[in-house]
C-alpha cells in the first residue's frame, strides 16, 4: 500500500507544471553594416547568425535593432527602452563608424560606447562591442586614435571586444557593394564568424 505522504508528493508533482526553456535573446544596435542595407532580405550576418544557432541553440532569440546611418549618440539615445522591451541576455553594440564619416568628435563617440555598455550592465546583460576602423585618408592621429577608442572602452569596462569588424573585408574591394562603403552578400559569412568567435563561448560557458 502506498502511504498518504507519498500520495501526497505524487498530487504536488503532478500539479506542478514544467518550467520551459528559458530563450537566450540576442539583441544587436547596428548601423547599415547589420541592417542589411543594399542586400537581399535574409542575406545579411544577422539573418545567417540566426541560421547557424538554430539546432545548436534552440532556444536562442536574436533580436536586430540595427538602422541604417545611424551613430552612437542614436544607438545611446534609443538603447534603455530597447533593453526594456526586449529584456536581452546579451547586447552586440555596432555602432561608430557613422560618427567617423561626419567626423564627429571622438570623445563623444566614446563616452556614448560607454553610456551603453553600463546600461546594458546595469540590466544584467553582457555586452560585445565591435571594433571600427577608418581608411588613412582621414589622417593618422584620427585614425589611431578611432581604433583605440573601442579598445579602450572594452578594456575599462571589461567587456568583450569583436577587434575590427571588418578584418579580412576592408581591403578587398570585391568584398564591397559599388558604393565602396557596404560590404556585399560575400561578405556577409565572414562578419558572422567574427561574431560567432566572441558569441559562442558566451552561450556555451
């Protein structure tokens, strides 16, 4: 004969409902290079990111907020109602690359890295930053000094670092769409895999 304790433990279990799958999201604040400009719809990194996590990560959501043109001081300004509504697990910040083109100062492209760094820390996600560069052309000091703001900002938030977003594209001009300035749907493959190099250990610690 059973006992009414154990009885008892058998109607808790049962009424019980099973805690699903917590979904891991992804959200990424981009500019043109994750909001597929120029491309097919569904052939930008994001969209194969999304691909390449599906049977290893079923559960993985990846949320792009990326627009087209847009700067730090936008990704800063739009970012703490994002975090709100989506409530991601890890933010990729790209952003940067806007404030180089219209030559904006580069202190304030670093103080606004940092603004949404410590705001996605403060809602407990982590953050990747991707890392920029820009041609010679806009002078050596300037140049140096855009590189090394992404680094600097990762070191003192301790957070981790895509080191140059476009490695292995930016001198290959049949990496570009004709406008020199977006990379192609070639191009695409390789700026997931940076991505998935930072991103994966994150998912499988």
């Amino acid at each position: 004969m059973i006992g009414l304790a154990v009885l008892q433990g058998l109607a808790v279990h049962a009424q019980t409902p099973q805690r699903p799958n917590h979904p891991t999201r992804i959200l990424i604040v981009g500019d043109s290079l994750s909001a597929e400009y120029g491309l097919k719809r569904g052939s930008g990194w994001v969209e194969l990111l999304k691909t390449s996590l599906l049977n290893p990560h079923p559960t993985v959501e990846i949320i792009n907020a990326s627009i087209s043109g847009d700067t730090t001081s936008g990704g800063r300004t739009r970012l703490k109602a994002l975090l709100e509504r989506t409530r991601p697990n890890i933010v990729l910040i790209e952003l940067g690359a806007n404030d180089a083109l219209r030559g904006l100062p580069l202190e304030m492209t670093k103080n606004n890295l940092l603004a949404m760094v410590r705001m996605v820390k403060t809602v407990g996600a982590k953050p990747i930053i991707a890392g920029m560069q820009i041609p010679p052309n806009y002078g050596r000091e300037y140049t140096s000094a855009f590189k090394k703001l992404f680094e600097e900002v990762a070191l003192s938030e301790e957070t981790a670092l895509i080191p140059f977003f476009l490695e292995g594209i930016a001198e290959n001009p049949a990496m570009f769409q004709a406008d020199t300035i977006h990379p192609n749907e070639a191009a695409q493959p390789v700026l997931m895999g940076h991505v998935q190099k930072i991103l994966l250990p994150m998912l499988n610690p």
